[in-house]
C-alpha cells in the first residue's frame, strides 16, 4: 500500500533588481579620482622636495 503524503512546500522567491544610479556612480567615482591625485600629488612633493635633501 502506497500512502501519499501532503506537505505544505513554502517556496522562496527572490526579486532582484539592479540598481543603476549614475548620479551615485559618478560622485564615487570623484571621489576616488580625487584620493589618486592628492596621492600622487604627495608622491610628487616627497619626490620633487623632500628626497633631493638627503
């Protein structure tokens, strides 16, 4: 005798959705512009001033 068995199956759904806020990708990629030259702004004074005393 084959008994079936009812279970309640809850099933996950995921809604995924990209987010594309240029205006978000812009100001971070400023930013990020900005830290690489004070960067090498710095490198450049250390190299340009600060090494030839030695």
């Amino acid at each position: 005798m084959s008994r079936r068995v009812d279970r309640d199956v809850e099933i996950e759904t995921r809604n995924v959705e990209e987010r594309n806020d240029s205006s978000r990708v812009a100001s971070t990629l400023i930013k990020y512009v900005a830290y690489l030259i004070i960067f090498f702004g710095f490198l450049y004074f250390l190299i340009k001033y600060v090494f030839p005393m030695f």
